[in-house]
C-alpha cells in the first residue's frame, strides 16, 4: 500500500472505504512509512505505551500517597472501598472505569509514571476504558494495541489543526480530545466501523465544547483527577451512541473547527492561567494563601 | 512546522503532573548538561513567571536538577531527587523571579564548572517540549528534536563555511541554522541542526579550527 497523506478525518474515512480496511490499518502503515520503520516496529512503540499504562494503573490502585500540594491522592481508595460493600448501578466495568481513571490521575500527581495521552493532565482518559473493558471482555493485547493507534490518529488529526493545550484551547482540547480518542479506542475494540469511530468521537468531542482550563492554584489537580473520571464514562456514551449507528449530524472535522473557534473566542482567563472560574472561588483563594505559606 | 506523529500523541512515558512544568522541565536540564558538557561544580535555577509560581506542586525543580544529573523523564527518581545520593556532589539553589518579558515557563541555568562558567536559558513551550534559546548572551535554538552542532567563536571570514564544507563531507543534511554575533569581529555563535549524524571525529577536528572557541555536539533526546 502507497502512502498517503491524511490531514482531515474526510480523508480518513474515505481512504479506510476506498481500502475496505479501518483506522489503524491506515494509520499504522502511514506513521512506520513516515519514520522509515516497518509496521511491527511502530507496533512495539505502541505496546511499550500500553504496557506503561497498565502499570499505572497497577500502581495508583496501590497507593494512598498524597500530591506534593497535599490537595488530592486518596480518592481513590474512597472509590475502592466503597465498591468493595455496595456495586455500581452500572455494573462491574463502570466501577472499573472510574476507579482505573482517578488511580491512573492520582499516580499522576504524586510524580507516578504514566504516559501522556494526549497530556499529562488528561493521562487517565484513554487508559482506564481500553484496559478496563479490555480486561472485563478478555481482550486480547493486539486488539488493544489496535485501539490504541485507533486512538493516537484521532489525536494526531485533530492536533494538526488546534494545539492540544490547555493555555492555547481550553481543557476541551486536553481531556475533550482525550475523550474522544478513548471513545474511538474503545469503538474501535467493540468492533466498530471507521464511520461508527468517527461518529463516536464527533459526538464525544461535540459534547465538550467550551469547556475551560482553571485549574485550583495552577495545579494538574483539582479539578483535572475527577475530571478524568467523568470523561472517562463520557467516551462510554458516545461510542454506544455510535454502535447503534447514531450520527452526528455535524461531521466530525466541523466540530473539530468549532472547537478551534470556541478556543480562540474563550478568555486567556479561563485558559491554564487560573485566573477566574474554578479557581478565583472563595475557596480557591483559601487554598492558594494557605499553600504559599 | 514539524507537525505531531501518532507517537507524539500517546507519549511521553513520564512521571507527572505535567508535561510543561515536570517533563519539559527535565528536557530542559538534559539539554542544558549537554551544552555545558563538563564536570558541573555548582548551578543556580532561575525560574520565571509560571515556573516560579506553579513550580513547587509540579516538582518543576525537581525535573530540572534531574534533567542536569541525566535522568530522563521517566525515571521514578525524580520524586526524591533532593538530597539523593546522584544529587551529592553537586551544590544547586533556586531562585524565582517574576519578569513579563519572559515566556510563562522560563528558565536560566547558571552552571559553574572547574574552569568553564555558562548562563544557558531556555523555555518550556508546551506538551513537553522545550527550546534552549540562549546561551551566554548568544540566541540558538535548541530543541532536542535533532542532533545539533554548537560553535562559539571570534567573528571572521570563512568559519562558516569551514564548519558546512565539513558538514557536507560527511554526507549529512543540514536542517537549519542560525548564527548571532555580539558585533564584528567579536565573538559569535553558530548553531546548525542535523538530519543525520555526524562522526565525533568531526567535533574534534572543529575544536582546531583557528578563532573557534567551543564546540558542543548536542544529540537529540529521546521522546
């Protein structure tokens, strides 16, 4: 297969219909050719991603530690104890989901290794729901690591055209593009088509538009690790939306566009700079003094 | 504008919170270690802005010392870099500063090694990564996505291209380049990134060059 350059998702899909394959057939073959490797070898950087992940998510479920802020670290174990006497009104993968996404958060914050994806503030997003739906439905790791590339491509398309930062964008270009690369991982490890993948991640990134970036004394803390968890469940909705043939009646590189425009019409104050929102509330304020001291 | 990969999108593996404040920060340090390139006796960190403000609680400073001792940005020392024993033979203090004309994440490094003094400063731009853009008072640009060649020398006619005819002999491309000056005749730097890379043996035969006065080669990070 030749290369080709792929900068819209219009173009991605027509090449995945034009080639009868899905997305990270596509994408794989194109980013080895990029890097003058061959496919396997792009595979095992893949895998090498994934494997960190789990051990993310082995470690935060171990650990109570608090950040170096002090603020956030034990919600997690809250979380654990909690499903250990009374189940979720969703069943075992939504407690697996939530509780995977604040262990992966929290290891985060308190200097844990993890992997960026696409940020390090919304590292959680894409993990918690392949690993846990992977284990819960035995999953196999190539299929994983399919739906990961699934993933980077999504991220990738959309980077090209907005930058994936919080003081660029928004958080809606952090955990709403995380967001919606992890519901196309997890379409595309549920069996979705390309088009069913890229339903789910117009829909999953529509529903996030505007949201803002204003962080509590500056700090990938609160609100991001509970953050994590939400989004996490939000790429559930959009990819069973998208598996029951939903559309997005805004193709999905129109959203993208809107999220760019929303990003430039948002305030710098709303952007990573902590200054309004979430954090200039009476509480904010509290912690910041108390934190300097 | 080198535009992002797949790999760039689900990685770094890193330890947190940040990738400006924590992994940007120890790619800073990397780099700066490799221009000083020489025993390092004692360093000053001079933070700016959003560095200085959010540097604490995202163990900026401790990627920063890290990054200058060679640790990369997953290793799980990093946590508990201060008063380590990678950390002991070296004296390092902090300092924060406020100054607009500055990017958010800016830093200097004051190094003083056994008989080579350096100011090397540089700016986290975001998603990890990082430019060194001046070293002494001479603009480079550094990023750590090439292998970079760094000469500071005495502005006169033919150095240039002494350094590119040696380039060329080596059958490596040129992907960019730019040179400063304090002002004629004084002393000037050049900075040229590499496609490929170069033979040491070349480094050395620039160190004997006649007015060249330093000579770093910069290899590029691993992402």
């Amino acid at each position: 297969m030749k290369y080709k350059s792929i900068s819209t998702f219009a173009d991605l899909l027509g090449e995945c219909e034009l080639q009868e394959v899905t997305i990270f057939d596509i994408a794989q073959k194109n980013e080895a050719n990029l890097d003058d490797i061959k496919v396997n070898e792009f595979r095992k950087i893949v895998k090498k991603s994934l494997n960190a992940m789990q051990d993310a998510v082995k470690s935060g479920l171990k650990s109570k530690e608090m950040s170096l802020s002090g603020m956030c670290g034990d919600d997690c174990s809250r979380l654990k104890s909690f499903y250990s006497d009374s189940h979720a009104l969703f069943g075992t993968i939504f407690e697996k989901i939530v509780t995977y996404a604040l262990a992966i958060s929290e290891e985060n914050l308190r200097m844990g290794k993890i992997v960026a994806c696409p940020t390090a503030g919304s590292c959680a997003i894409v993990p918690s729901v392949l690993i846990a739906v992977s284990e819960e439905k035995n999953i196999s790791e190539k299929s994983q690591i399919d739906a990961l590339i699934t993933a980077g491509e999504i991220g990738r398309i959309v980077s090209n055209k907005v930058s994936l930062a919080g003081a660029v964008a928004g958080c809606q270009a952090e955990c709403g593009v995380a967001s919606a690369m992890s519901a196309a991982a997890l379409t595309q490890l549920l069996g979705g088509t390309p088009r069913q993948i890229l339903n789910a991640v117009a829909l999953a990134l529509k529903n996030l538009l505007g949201l803002t970036c204003d962080p509590v004394c500056g700090l990938v803390e609160i609100p991001c690790v509970k953050r994590n968890a939400f989004l996490a469940v939000h790429a559930v909705t959009a990819c069973e939306l998208a598996l029951a043939n939903v559309e997005s009646k805004i193709p999905v590189d129109e959203v993208v566009d809107a999220m760019e425009q929303t990003g430039k019409l948002m305030s710098p104050m709303l952007k990573e700079s902590s200054q309004a929102g979430l954090a200039k509330t009476k509480t904010a304020v509290r912690l910041e003094k108390s934190l300097r001291k | 504008m080198r535009q992002s990969s797949i790999i760039d999108i689900i990685s770094p593996i890193m330890v947190g919170p940040s990738s400006s404040h924590t992994a940007g920060a120890v790619r800073l340090g990397l780099l700066a270690r490799h221009v000083f390139n020489s025993h390092i006796r004692k360093i000053k960190f001079r933070l700016y802005n959003s560095y200085a403000t959010t540097g604490k609680g995202h163990g900026t400073d401790k990627g920063l010392l890290s990054g200058i001792l060679g640790l990369g940005v997953d290793d799980t020392r990093i946590k508990n870099i201060f008063g380590s024993d990678i950390a002991q033979h070296i004296e390092y203090s902090f300092e924060y500063m406020e100054d607009f004309n500055r990017h958010p994440n800016a830093v200097d490094f004051i190094i003083e090694g056994k008989d080579l003094k350096m100011t090397i400063s540089g700016e986290s731009i975001g998603a990890g990564e990082v430019v060194i853009r001046k070293i002494n008072d001479f603009n480079v640009k550094i990023t750590g996505h090439y292998n970079t060649l760094l000469i500071l020398y005495k502005d006169s006619v033919g150095i240039i291209s002494t350094v590119t005819t040696l380039i060329q002999k080596e059958h490596v491309n040129i992907a960019s380049m730019s040179c400063d000056r304090s002002g004629k005749g004084q002393i000037a730097s050049m900075c040229i990134s590499l496609d490929g890379e170069l033979n040491e043996k070349i480094v050395d035969v620039c160190q004997y060059i006649k007015h060249v006065h330093l000579v770093r080669y910069i290899k590029k990070l691993e992402s």
